[in-house]
C-alpha cells in the first residue's frame, strides 16, 4: 500500500488490515454496490472474484491505474467482533476527498479455505482535481488527532488532469506494495537503496529457516527517521506461500548531517553452516539539501546546470548526456561510461574513487544537452587526479561517507537553427516569424535553438535578437560532403584543440576547437580524399583532417571488429597456412598466436592443430580495433531485439552455417542485441572483405564470410530489404563469420 498519513501505532503494525464482522457464510459470495449500468463495462483487470482479487495484490499492490478508472484493493482478516461492538455493523469505510470522483464498484470477495477477503473499489474521476482515497476503522479506540480522517488506515492521493490522465501523487507511490513490485524495485536497486530524502532496506526471509530482521540499537537517529514497514509477500488462496518473506523498512531525512543504519538478519543454522551467520545491510549516509537528499557511501550526484542562470538544466526526450571515467594504474587507462537519465543524476561506487591520483571523469562533449557546450573548449574539461582543468568548469563536493556531490557548469548557446538543416541563417528566421503568427503547419525543429533570450519562452523579442546575431554572425556555409553516412562510425579525438573547418582543406575558415576524448560520429567523406571526414560538433557541421604535419592519425575509431573465427574444413588432413590483411583497422587479440599467419593441420572434422605449439582448436580466432571500415546499410533488415533469435536462426542457416557454426554465432552475438529495442543489422560483403582479406593456402574450393554489422535503435526505421546468397559447400571449404557493433 502507498500511504501519505499513518499513525505511529500503525507504522508498527502489520499492512494487511483487520477485519469487519461478516460472517463466515457472508464471505463466501461477494456482497456488491455497484453503479447502474457498468458492471459489464469494466476492463478485465478489475478483480472480478477471490483469485483475481490476489493476483491483483500480488502484481499492483493495493492501488492501479488504468483505463481512467483508480481501482483499490483491501485485504482484511476477519475475526471475531470484540466484545462491546454492535454486531453487524460495518467496520471499514472507504471515503474520498471530492465528492464529484464517481465510485463505479465496491464488491467484496471471501474463500472458505481463506481467513483474509478483499474489498474491491472502482473510481471514476469525473473532472481535473487532486482527491484522496481514505480506508477509515470506525472501531478505532484512538483516533490520530493530525489526520482530517482520524480513524484512517490508509490514504491514496491521486491527481486527474484536463485530459483525465490519472497518475498517483502521494509521494510513496514508488515505494512497492506488492510481490510483483518488490521483485522489479529489488532487481534494479538493491537491497539498500535511496530515493530522494528516503532510505530503503528491501528485506527477504525464509521462514523455514527461522529467519529474522532486526534493526541495530534502538532504531532511534538524529538526522533519519523510521518511517514505515511495507510488506510485499507474495499472497496465496488460503496463507503467505511457502517461499520468501519480502519487506520493506523506509526512513526519511529530518536534517542535514551523516547517520549510519544497519539491519541484520538472524537465523537458525541452516544445514549446510557450520553455525548461523548474520548477514547485515548497512545504509552509511549523508544528508544535505535541508534534508531533501540522502546519498550513500560511494554514490557520486551529478548535477548540469546553466553557467548563467544556475538553474538546472532541463534534459529533453532526445538528450543522451554520458560521464567518461578514467582509472589509470599508471599502465593503462580506461573507465565505463555513465548515461545521465535525469538531472541531477544519482552514479553509484564513482564517489569513493574521489582524490585518487589516477582517477579522472568529465562530460562527454559530443552528448551534452542541445544548445549547451563546456565554457572552455579548448581543452576537455574533467576532474583529473583531484583536480579541476581548467578551473571553474566543475565545482566537487566531498562528504564523510565517501559522497561526492558534482555540478558541470555549462553555457547555452542558441544555435539558431530553427528548421533542423545544420545551418543557421535567414530561412530559420522566416520559420520563426511564421511559427510566432500561428501560421498553420509551422513546425519548429528544435525550439529552444531560437530562445535567443534564454528565458524558455518564444516571442517577438527572441525573433528580434535572432536577426540581430545574423547580421553580425558571419555566414559559414559548409562544404557538402559527396557521400553522407547515415549510421557512420563513432571515433575519439586524440588531441586537445583540434579544428573543425568549414571544407576539407586548412584554407577553410575553422570554426571549433575540439578537446581530446571527444566522441564524434563520421557523417560523410570526399571521394578520393580519405585524409578528412566530415562531422559535426555542438551543432556545427563541417570537416577534420584525421592526420597530423608527421602523418599521424589524430582520431581513434571506436569500432572493433568482434571475434571474427576461421573454419577449415579440407577433404583429408591438409598442411594449411592462413594469412590476413587488415587494410582499415590493426590487429587486437589472436589464439592461437598470429605470427605471420596461421600454420595448422586441419581435419575434415574441422579440428586444426596448430604446428606453433600443438595445441587443439575449433577454429582461428582474431578480433581488431581501430576500425574504420565504412559499413554499408544500403540494405539490411529492422528487427525487433527480442524477435533477434528467430532472426538469426533464419538468415544464418540460409546463408550456409551449420547447426554447430551458428549457435556459437548466436551464444556470441544473441546476448548483445535482444534486449536492445530494436536492431538494424546488414551481412556485409565488399565492405568488410576488401579490408580484412583472407589468404588460404592451399587455396579452398568453397569460402563463406559471414560479417554482421548492426546498430541499436530506440524505435524501427524503414530499410529496403538485403538478397542474402546461400553457400554451397564443396570441396575444402573455409567458413568465417564475425560481427561489428556500431553504437551512434
């Protein structure tokens, strides 16, 4: 259940709520009110008998929203009346706050084999408004005197919009109530987790185990209270089934400061201890924020705000803003990359790295909100072994515990690109004139390019500046690549202060410095001049030489080519020597050993000895890095990520793998692309094998070289379909396949 308002006497207690004096026979039917004329008309999801009415606990809790209507489920035991009560009477009420919220149902379902029945309360909101929802106890010996309701057991808070979409707003309608929930919130935050100004232990035990969670101490703190007990285990028809225990223990901050909360769990020994073992979970917290915030030990918060307002920055739908990490041992350097989903951001384990010499981290420069960039760009700001280059980009805040609070300080810029060309000039200010007199069919691309005055409104004075800047902007018309890539290939810039030129040439006007780390995606090339690629950097489009005056490569690409594996299959045991040339990327990781090539002994079955040391194998594994390989997604397919199995079933066993080659296809490449939303894959053919050539010697009779490159996507997009060939084995036959995964 999701409650605003409850009496201490409560907050100890049980959630599942005490009964009214039905009989035992009463229980056994449901007794009903129900509107005129909509029983029939309710959606399937509204409990409808005793099972359901469990099923529905055990997904939803006590509250769902659907199809317009609120629907409540209450689970009450029923027990003997307590001497001095009226018998009959009606012990539980459900009440709400606006008279106009239509109640469609109230249907109560009982079992004979169950002690517990559930109420059933169906609401139709009539009009836009906030109204709660109130299970009042009528026998209640001490009513809470701060509560409208006194007697209240529960209180929902909702709120209907003009359109009527209901969503529920107390502010525990996170926290789960039921089985279903508690699963879904233990998976994806942990046992001890944090929202907002509230800390939460998701608990689980086994009864048959003896098992037991207690708080430490006296569970009393000066900065956090204990708040709640929420009891998510699973319902069954006549008890709690068989299997976990789930509870929910929630405190919330009351002022600044740090607090430690541990909860330990007791149990009998279980048969394969030695002697039981105490198993604790610990929440080590920092307060902040007038108790608005709690952060745990090692979690780092991340906060974008606007260099000249100190507002936060609001993130739209399309912004996907990452955080690179560094952890250098003094060897090597690398880190994972962190989305920022919503600002500010919560990063775990980041906070304890803070101060290390060789930890590092920033913003990534090519994913920064639309019409932001750094303050400097020179150089790539970040936090460098506990310090901030250059100054004044970042501001870090340690605490006690471990937490690190980080705000990125970014300008706004408004690119003034109103129609989404790439171009700011006087067509975006014509849009903007026609969108300002509601001209019909005006559409801005991106509105926010056009608000020159910052303030998140559009009007007469921003169209004013606009054509002011473009006056005074000089005009920089970019050089149109010959060939545009629509799913080009992501690369980093190896250097700080490289320039972004209008054309493919330094006698074009440069119009960027880039900082090193920079993530850029290669949107198109000049045919016969593969020195410079075209791209675009914080919503300027135009051209970069990838080499330096000593010819060296000044961008790295981040593309790999992922085990691609050689089969050789000859008629008879046959001295074999396998060689490749890669034109378009460098070699990584070989085994067995590349050393000018493979030399083996391969067998009809496919198994190879290698001659360099003896060893067995099922065949040749390379992989490469620095790819810069143009892929070609002329043609291809759009699949649905969790239709990818099927997919690859079909086209591999089509295009000539046998049953053995394709399933180490798919345990490779299957667990990378189903639970992406959607994936554009293309077989690559002239595109992959005129930079990765294979040299077999003896030559084979027959040789299939099978590359997928793919894309993930957020949502389908059209592609004319790819002719796939079916290999025919014959004589020696070399197979080969491998695959790319280009992340835009």
């Amino acid at each position: 259940m999701k409650f605003t308002k409850l009496s201490a006497a409560l907050f100890a207690a049980t959630l599942v709520i005490t009964p009214f004096s039905f009989s035992d026979s009463a229980l056994l039917t449901p007794s009903a009110m129900v509107a005129e004329g909509t029983a029939a008309t309710l959606p399937e999801w509204i409990p409808n008998d005793f099972d359901s009415a469990v099923e529905f606990r055990n997904t939803y809790g006590a509250t769902h929203i659907d199809n317009g209507l609120v629907c409540v489920v209450s689970v009450f035991k029923r027990e003997p009346v307590p001497e001095g009560q009226p018998q009959g009477m009606v012990r539980y009420e459900t009440q709400i706050t606006d008279k106009s919220i239509k109640k469609l149902q109230q249907t109560t379902f009982g079992s004979d084999i169950s002690s517990y029945y559930y109420e059933i309360d169906v609401f139709d909101p009539q009009k836009a408004g906030d109204f709660d929802i109130v299970i009042t106890d009528s026998w209640a010996e001490e009513p809470d005197p701060g509560l409208e309701y006194g007697h209240a057991l529960a209180r929902y808070s909702f709120s209907a919009k003009d359109d009527m979409n209901i969503t529920e707003t107390d502010i525990f309608s996170w926290l789960p109530d039921g089985k279903a929930e508690f699963s879904d919130y233990l998976q994806d935050n942990g046992e001890v987790s944090v929202k907002d100004n509230y800390v939460v232990f998701s608990t689980m035990t086994v009864d048959q185990f003896g098992d037991r969670w207690e708080p430490d101490s006296n569970n009393k703190y000066e900065n956090i209270k204990y708040l709640l007990t929420s009891d998510c285990t699973m319902q069954a028809r006549d008890m709690y089934d068989d299997g976990s225990v789930d509870i929910m223990y929630v405190y919330q901050a009351e002022k600044d400061g740090y607090e430690k909360i541990s909860w330990t769990r007791t149990s009998q020994m279980r048969p394969d201890q030695q002697e039981p073992t105490p198993y604790t979970l610990t929440a080590d917290c920092a307060v902040l924020d007038n108790a608005q915030t709690i952060l745990l030990s090692g979690q780092m918060r991340a906060n974008l705000i606007d260099f000249h307002t100190g507002e936060p920055i609001m993130l739209r739908a399309a912004d996907n803003t990452y955080i690179w990490t560094d952890f250098s041992d003094g060897n090597e350097s690398t880190g994972p990359i962190f989305m920022l989903e919503t600002n500010p951001a919560i990063v775990n384990d980041l906070g304890n790295s803070m101060g290390s010499e060789g930890f590092s981290f920033g913003l990534e420069g090519q994913t920064l909100p639309s019409g932001y960039s750094f303050i400097c760009d020179e150089v790539r700001p970040g936090y460098y072994g506990g310090h901030i280059i250059p100054d004044g980009n970042m501001t870090v805040t340690t605490f006690d515990n471990g937490a690190a609070d980080v705000k990125f300080w970014l300008k706004f810029t408004p690119t003034g690109d109103a129609n989404g060309d790439g171009k700011f000039d006087a067509a975006d200010a014509v849009l903007l004139q026609k969108w300002l007199l509601a001209v019909p069919d005006v559409h801005l691309a991106n509105w926010k390019a056009v608000d020159f005055y910052k303030d998140d409104k559009l009007n007469a004075a921003d169209l004013t500046l606009m054509k002011q800047t473009l006056v005074t902007e000089p005009v920089r018309d970019y050089v149109e690549p010959d060939e545009h890539f629509e799913y080009g290939v992501p690369f980093f810039v190896k250097r700080d202060g490289l320039k972004l030129y209008l054309g493919p040439d330094e006698s074009y006007e440069a119009v960027a410095s880039i900082p090193a780390n920079t993530r850029l995606i290669e949107k198109g090339v000049q045919n016969g001049n593969n020195d410079w690629l075209f791209t675009e950097y914080n919503g300027q489009y135009g051209w970069i030489n990838t080499l330096d005056s000593d010819g060296k490569m000044v961008i790295y690409f981040e593309e790999a080519a992922r085990k691609p594996v050689i089969y050789l299959y000859p008629e008879e045991e046959t001295d074999v020597h396998v060689e490749l040339e890669l034109t378009e990327s460098e070699l990584n990781t070989t085994y067995p050993k590349y050393d000018n090539g493979w030399d083996v002994v391969a067998n009809p079955d496919g198994t190879l000895l290698n001659k360099a040391d003896g060893s067995h194998h099922r065949y040749l594994f390379w992989d490469a890095v620095n790819c810069r390989t143009r892929f070609d997604f002329s043609t291809g397919f759009c699949v649905a990520g969790s239709d990818t199995e099927r997919f690859l079933k079909e086209k591999l066993t089509y295009m000539g793998l046998t049953e053995q080659e394709m399933n180490e296809f798919i345990v490779y490449w299957l667990p990378l692309m189903e639970h992406n939303a959607y994936n554009l894959i293309s077989f690559q053919g002239d595109a992959y094998s005129n930079s990765a050539k294979l040299t077999v010697t003896p030559a084979p009779d027959s040789e299939c070289r099978i590359f997928m490159a793919y894309v993930p996507l957020e949502s389908p997009v059209e592609i004319e379909p790819q002719q796939l060939e079916p290999f025919e084995r014959k004589g020696f036959a070399v197979v080969e396949w491998g695959g790319v995964e280009i992340q835009q």
